[in-house]
C-alpha cells in the first residue's frame, strides 16, 4: 500500500500575476539544494482522516498558518517513491517571515549518536507560477498546471 500525503497550494494574485506559496524541506540534506527542491506544504494523511483535513493540518503544521478558505482539487500524483500526494489550491495570503515549522529528529551527523532537532520547511516564499516551475520538486510540477487550468476558468 503506498503512502498518501495531502497538502496545500496556497496562491494569491498581485500585480506580478498569480504567485504560490512554497516551503524549502528543513534538514542536512535539502540544505543546499534550491532549483527542484522546494515542495507544497504536506504530509502524511492519518488512518481515517479525510485527505482535505490532513492537506489543512499538514498546512498548519509546515507554516505554523491556518489554510482557511474555499478547496479546489488540484488532483493528485505519484511519486518515484510510489508515494501519492493530492493537493488543493486555496486563495489566500501568508507572510514567509511568519514561519513557523514543526520539527523532526534525525541522527546528525550520520553514525554520531547525536539527535538533532530540524524544521521540517525552513524557509517559505513566493513565486510566480514560472519561478515555481524552476524551484518546486518536478513530480509536483502537475499541480501548477491543474491552478493554471482552474483560474482559466
């Protein structure tokens, strides 16, 4: 059985077009990387939880910001991992210096012994839909273009 993982699309409008929201994955390992790194905030859904809570939950827990307003399904993608995540796109407003992430513990450096506390999104950001291309995990690239399609409409 893979992993399901929901998350959020948060996007806006401004005089540079619509912009989306992106958080960078905390941790040794994403620490520099950026051009296909950046990722939705999202996250595993529970047993039993529907897939729209866990995107607002796992929303809330990655930005420390609530993702309130109207869900449109951005539908859904398979990653090279056989994870699936779906998404949902939700107009609204965040300030990326409001950050505020909840943690993992990971044994660094590796063979140590020590834990070590990360923010599981490090930094957050806005982009215009063509920045977001060059910046978010291409199997997530979808999901860009299923907003793309909804604003058109």
């Amino acid at each position: 059985m893979p992993v399901v993982s929901a998350g959020v699309l948060l996007f806006r409008t401004t005089d540079r077009g619509v912009e989306v929201l992106l958080v960078h994955p905390g941790g040794p390992f994403w620490r520099r990387k950026d051009a296909g790194a950046w990722t939705i905030p999202k996250g595993e859904v529970q047993p039993g939880e529907a897939l729209i809570a866990a995107a607002r939950r796992e929303f809330r827990e990655e930005t420390g910001w609530p993702a309130e307003g109207e869900a449109v399904s951005l539908g859904q993608v398979r990653l090279a991992s056989r994870k699936v995540v779906h998404a949902w796109a939700i107009e609204g407003e965040f300030d990326p210096a409001r950050l505020h992430s909840n943690t993992f513990e990971l044994e660094w450096p590796p063979r140590s012994g020590t834990r070590q506390a990360f923010p599981e999104a490090d930094k957050a950001a806005w982009f215009t839909v063509d920045e977001a291309r060059q910046r978010i995990i291409a199997a997530q690239a979808p999901f860009l273009d299923a907003l793309a399609l909804h604003l058109r409409r």
